[in-house]
C-alpha cells in the first residue's frame, strides 16, 4: 500500500454517484424483477468509466469503482451468500435494529417524523448453511473496474467489501446455535470475495459501521459490555481475513452515517484499540462531522502501530457544505504533527454518492480535499 511519501496522497470510502436510473435498474434486479441485463451490464460498464475518470479529474489518487454496481455497501450481499431467505414481517416485529437505536428513544419526535434506515424492507433470516455464490458477480465487478482503470493515471485502486459484524446487522439467525458461530459462517462465506479482489490485484477496503453503530443498536449495553461484544466481531474479522496481506487490506468504520442527532455515538477511545487490531494495513476513520471531528485529541494518546496508516475523514456528508480547503488542510496538519506526515491520506467521512444533495457537491468536496491536501504538502514538504 502506498504511502504519503512526498505529498499527502487522497481518496474516499466508496460509494460514488450513480448514472441516472442506473440505482432503480439494480435495485429492480435484487428484488427479483425482470430486467434487460445487457442494458444493466452495459450502464454499469460505463458508469464505472465515468467515475474513474471524475475520480481523476478531482484529483483522487487512490480510487474504486463507485460501488455502482450493488444497491448499498452492505445489502448486496444477499445475492452473493446462499443460505438466507427473506420474508414479509409480522405486524409485532420490529422493522430493524435500527443504528441509531439510542438516539431514537431521546428523540422520538424527531424520529418520528423520518423513515427508519431499512424502513420498508423484508427482514431477511439465514435458515441454512451460509455458502458464497458471488463469483460471477464479483468478477465482473473486477473486470470492469480493470477495464474502466486500462487507460488511468492513478496511484492504487481499491474495491469495498463488507464485514461480517456488518452483515450479521441485517441478517437474522435461525440456523446456527448462537451468534459466534454464525458470525464465523458468515466470515468463511465472505472470505471468498475479499480473496478475489486481493488476487485481483486491488486493496481490498472492509466497510465496518458495525465496530461504532453496533453501540446504538445495542441500548442496554454498558461500554464494557460492548466491547466484548465487539472484539467478537473483530476476530470474525480477522478470520475472514486469514490469508490476506495486511498491506493489501483498509479498514473503514463510522457511526452509521445516518443524518440524524449522532447524540449517543460511542466515542473513538473506547474503541479505538479493537478498530487496530484489524489486520489491516491502513485505517479510515470518520472524523470531520461535528460530533466527531474533535476527536483527533485520541491520536494524543494512542499511538499509530509502526507501519500502518490512518485515512482520516477530511471532508463529510453531514451536511451539503463545500469545506473550505485551508479547513481541510487544517485538519490534515493535525493528523501529520500526531501520526506522522507519511502516515496520513486524505480520506472522506463515508461514501459521499448517496448521502449529499447532489453529485455535483460529492466531485466538489473531492476537489477541497485535493487543494486541501495540496496546501498540507506544502506546508508539510
């Protein structure tokens, strides 16, 4: 994995702006409906192009293919594993174990008001053995990524896939005795895709909001409590991981990156330890959210592991504000004077494709991370 050798290097946590009608064609598919799949195959084909080229021309160095091809970060793996079966839910049963569980029993009026995540979506039970059945789908997300990149001018390349604490979220159990087996099913059935991209010659990015918004889900946990629950997670991690380079390997976690108060998000340092013992090469971290920004001040403290590096997020999807790039710059002095220069890349909060007003704001941000990152390399080189 490169590091910010001369220069502060940049790139993003994944999902990018889709094509028009390309996201309703993709979700039409995962529901079962028909669709005209050379029409699909062909949008997604050069939607991915476009993006790797608006990538570039924002000034990303370490780029991905928007995540075009799946309906979310996460709910795309319900095509790739077999052993799941989805059903309509009883009128008792709650829609999800929602992310942002406390903050909803401080502020039902607020909550009230807006859809739930997951809101209208049949829960989905594992009522099988897990296996893998993605290998169609994740070679072609490979070979289109590696046709779209023949002709790119950029530093390395990265593909996302979720982890296993992440898809348990959404994910019931009804086959396997308890959570730690079923947690280590869903590792050894996703260790195949995470072992494609690698072979493939991308880093491989783990999307893990679980590791910070597990906290929200689970209300009554107190912080000791949690973080045995979570280091759990962390070892289904690792062992899905169990093979993989380090150096080959990226690491994201946030609080859910829903919009919303975030009043109950567990703080960086009381996890900040199981985030590092991933074995991962780099970390990419939100940090540049009002509730989160301040926690820099963690890096006083804890030390960065020789060798590894932190992607901290320097610009957001909290709101539709454009940062500023002295702010950005600002932001990214802070993590070199802590971490090291050559240990820091310029990184975003969450993927910004879905989540701001607009694309044209998300190839915004991207260019005030850029001349961000360039005014921190002056000042750093």
């Amino acid at each position: 994995m490169k590091r910010s050798t001369d220069r502060i290097l940049t790139t993003h946590a994944g999902s990018l702006p889709r094509p028009e009608g390309l996201r309703e064609i993709v979700a039409a598919k995962s529901t079962g409906q028909g669709v005209d799949e050379e029409d699909l195959n062909r949008r997604i084909r050069t939607g991915v192009a476009e993006v790797v080229q608006m990538q570039m021309q924002s000034g990303i160095d370490i780029v991905n293919d928007g995540e075009l091809s799946k309906t979310s970060f996460t709910d795309y793996v319900r095509s790739r594993i077999s052993g799941f079966e989805e059903r309509e839910m009883p009128p008792e049963e709650r829609p999800t174990q929602d992310i942002a569980g406390r903050d909803m029993l401080e502020f039902p009026e607020y909550f009230a008001t807006r859809a739930q995540v997951g809101a209208g979506r049949n829960p989905v039970y594992c009522t099988g053995p897990l296996r893998y059945t993605g290998q169609t789908a994740i070679q072609a997300d490979i070979d289109t990524f590696k046709a779209a990149l023949q002709d790119a001018q950029v530093e390395e390349s990265f593909l996302p896939a979720v982890a296993p604490g992440t898809i348990e979220h959404w994910l019931r159990n009804e086959h396997y005795p308890d959570d730690e087996s079923y947690l280590f099913a869903i590792a050894n059935a996703i260790h195949e895709e995470y072992k494609a991209i690698v072979d493939a010659g991308f880093l491989l990015q783990i999307d893990d909001p679980d590791l910070g918004d597990a906290w929200q889900i689970h209300s009554h946990m107190t912080v000791p409590e949690y973080r045995k629950f979570a280091e759990v997670r962390v070892d289904a991690l690792n062992h899905a991981l169990r093979g993989i380079p380090a150096e080959r390997v990226r690491l994201h976690v946030c609080w859910g990156s829903y919009h919303g108060p975030h009043l109950f998000d567990i703080p960086l340092r009381d996890i900040v330890d199981l985030i590092l013992k991933v074995d991962a090469q780099a970390y990419s971290i939100e940090a540049s959210n009002p509730r989160h920004d301040h926690e820099w001040k963690v890096w006083q403290d804890v030390k960065l592991p020789d060798g590894k590096i932190l992607i901290p997020g320097v610009v957001g999807h909290s709101s539709d504000f454009v940062e500023h790039p002295e702010l950005v710059a600002e932001r990214l002095l802070k993590y070199a004077g802590l971490v090291g220069r050559e240990n820091v890349i310029a990184g975003t909060d969450c993927g910004l494709g879905t989540r701001v007003g607009h694309p044209k704001i998300t190839w915004a941000k991207f260019r005030a991370m850029t001349e961000g990152a360039e005014l921190a390399s002056k000042a750093l080189w």
